[in-house]
C-alpha cells in the first residue's frame, strides 16, 4: 500500500495544479444555472487530460527530457521563454484571483458564527503564511505529501456534499449526453462561454509541463511506463469525481430552486437555507482546500519552469528561490488589500490559459511524432489522429475563451 500511495503522489500533485477555486466556482456556476446538462463537458475535458497527461509523461520516460528542456533543444529556446513568461503570467493572475476568492467565501462564511466575519485580509495573511511556512520547512516530497493531504481533504469534503446534496441519478445520466441546455437564462451564448471556463481550468497546460519534471525526478524508466499510465488514470479520475461532485451539489440544491450563482462567495447565502449549515461548512472547507492546493504548486510554478529549461538541479533551499516564491506567494495579497475583482482577475487568467494550450498541443505533438527522438515509441498514426483532434478542440474552446473575455471587460471595468 505504501509503495502504491508513493507511485501516484506525482498525480495527486497534479489534481492540486489543477483544482482550485476557480475550478469550484466554474462547476459550481456550471450547476447552479443549467443542473447536470453539462456534466460530458467535465469528462470530455478530463479525458483530454489524462491522453495529454499519459503522453508528457511517456515522452519524458522515454528521452529523459523535460518537456520546455525539450522545446527549447528541438524546437528554438523562445519556445521554451513563450512558455516560461505565458505561464508565469497566467499563473499570477491565477494566485492573485484564488485568494481574492477564498478569502471572500472565508470571510462571507464566518459572518454565520462571528458577528461582523473576519476580514477578507485576515484571511489571505493566513492563507499566504501557510503556504509559505510550508515552502521553508519542505523538500520535493514533503511538498508532495503535503499537497497529497490538501486534495484528500478537498475530495473528501465534496464527496461528502455530494450524497449530501446529490441531484436525482437521472439527471446525471442524462448530463452526459453531449448537448447545449436552452431557455432564458441558458442561452446557447451563456452556455458556450461557461463551457469553455469549465474546459480552461481542466485543461491547464501547467499540469502537462509540470507532469514531465515530477515523472523525471521518480526516476522512472521504460518498464514503468504502466506506472506511469496508471498514475495519470488515477490523477484524471479524481479531477471527474471532484468535479462532477461540486457541479452536482450545486445542482442538487440551487438549481432545483431556480437560484442562479455568479460568484463564489454567493454560494454560501444562497446554499444555506436548502442544504444546511453543517454541509455549507464542508463545502467551504473544501473551497479552502481547494484553493490553499493550487495555491501552494502555483507559487513554485516559476522556479521549477527555470530549473527544467537550464536543467538546475531543483534545490528550492536557494536564497534566490525561496525570495522568487515570496514575491509570487505575497501576489496573493493583491485582491484582498487593492479591493480588485477576484472573479475578473480569475476570468483573464482563464482567457489567457486558453491561448496557451494550442501551442503546448502543438509543441508535444512534433516531438512526439519525431522518430529521431521517441524511436519506436514515437506516436502512432491513431495518436496523431488523437492529437490532431484535440488540437482543434483546444482552437475551438480558446475561441470561446477569448469572445468570453471581450464580454467580461464590459461587466467588471
């Protein structure tokens, strides 16, 4: 047991990139206004990921090179610097959105046990410190045991909400069938644009880069490959399960009570009254997992994408790395202390995520498909089907993504 919970550590890690409260608010947005209709969109989603997540993963076992090592070696180093400034912008605006958000659903929460709440900035000190504190004290494995806790803490608080709060078993079914929900409030427009939200914070090109350098440092090799696969089933079975399962306590209490959600922090006015506050206050500690789990590898984003493309030796003991992680963990003061929209921060950050992973769909598509370099596990012709496939589907969803963006400008400048 304990060699196979260590096997899949490098996938959990992952669901904590990949889970956070934009996430929460996107599927909980998801089934506050249109029920389980859009539940294929999640396992849509999550099947792309697990393929890609598979693919980084064997193309690293395979070459021993980490994915922005390896665009910079094949492709040209601005490849490697695109990715390295796409994502540390879009990871910025991630960091300064999560803990606008889970300070504000802290702070609105603690208003139902202490009178006036505690403050938004209380909050986000805490947050910030804790992360912190957790950075000086641990190395690569304690981040990943650490982060391990986070997301079993997050999975088991939605899970628990879900068969709190579960929408009939019929509803669920019937979500799967791909379709767009119609009428007054779920416009074809309104449905497209939240798809294509729920789509950027599941298909994160992030966890794709990332995956590489966690698979090179367990040290696995050829004859792990099926460690590997199952490693990234296990990661992207989890990312459906936490999904679906906040999507469907929305579903279950909100929408059956033709009450619509725009923000995260509505939620828990709004959730109170038709599930309780004992199953509130797990939802919201789950909200907070959440968000302290993509908080934590979103701070180390940086140094970690400059030791995979130099090939440092990823010692986050450095003075240098420990300021570089200060200076991107403190981003998580901005919203709370400056009065910024977190939700708009969130909605940019997505919008610009969305432009990021056509190319890194691209960029692993030619290194893969090179025989010079995979040899006999180069892509097979159905891979490249697969790919291509994909690649549209992240051209078509990053369209959405930016028209998304353009609309958001005129409601929150």
């Amino acid at each position: 047991m304990n060699k196979f919970l260590k096997s899949i550590l490098p996938g959990l890690f992952l669901i904590g990139f990949n889970i956070g409260t934009g996430s929460v608010t996107a599927m909980a947005k998801a089934g506050a206004n249109y029920g389980m209709a859009m539940l294929w969109t999640i396992l849509l989603s999550c099947i792309v990921t697990w393929y890609l997540i598979r693919l980084f993963g064997k193309y690293t076992i395979v070459t021993g090179e980490t994915a922005l090592f390896a665009f910079k070696k094949h492709l040209h180093p601005a490849v490697g610097w695109f990715f390295i400034i796409a994502l540390t912008v879009n990871v910025s605006g991630g960091i300064m959105g999560v803990m606008g958000i889970v300070a504000d659903v802290l702070n609105e929460w603690s208003k139902t046990w202490h009178t006036g709440g505690i403050s938004a900035k209380v909050w986000a000190i805490f947050g910030v410190g804790l992360v912190y504190s957790i950075f000086l004290i641990g190395t690569t494995k304690v981040f990943e045991k650490a982060l391990a806790i986070m997301v079993a803490f997050m999975g088991l608080c939605f899970f628990i909400n879900f068969f709190i709060m579960m929408p009939p078993l019929g509803d669920i079914l019937n979500g799967l069938v791909p379709g767009m929900p119609t009428g007054d409030d779920t416009s074809l427009a309104g449905a497209s644009l939240v798809t294509a939200g729920m789509v950027g914070t599941t298909v994160s090109s992030m966890i794709f880069i990332v995956r590489t350098t966690l698979v090179k440092e367990q040290g696995w090799g050829i004859k792990d490959l099926s460690i590997q696969n199952r490693d990234a089933i296990v990661s992207a079975s989890m990312m459906f399960l936490i999904s679906a399962s906040i999507m469907a306590a929305a579903a279950g209490t909100l929408y059956v009570n033709g009450l619509h959600l725009d923000d995260a922090k509505e939620m828990i006015p709004l959730l109170e009254p038709v599930a309780g506050k004992y199953a509130v206050g797990i939802f919201v500690v789950g909200i907070a997992a959440a968000g302290l789990s993509s908080q934590f590898p979103n701070t180390l984003l940086l140094p970690w994408l400059l030791c995979d493309f130099f090939s440092w030796k990823r010692d986050m003991k450095k003075t240098s790395f420990r300021l570089l992680v200060l200076a991107m963990s403190l981003l998580g003061l901005v919203v709370p202390f400056l009065g910024a929209r977190p939700v708009f921060v969130m909605i940019a950050s997505q919008a610009f995520a969305t432009l990021v992973l056509p190319a890194t769909v691209i960029c692993i598509f030619y290194v893969t498909s090179q025989k010079k370099i995979m040899g006999e596990h180069a892509n097979s012709t159905l891979d490249n089907i697969i790919l291509a496939l994909i690649l549209l589907f992240a051209l078509v969803m990053g369209g959405l993504g930016i028209d998304g963006f353009i609309d958001s400008l005129g409601k929150f400048l």
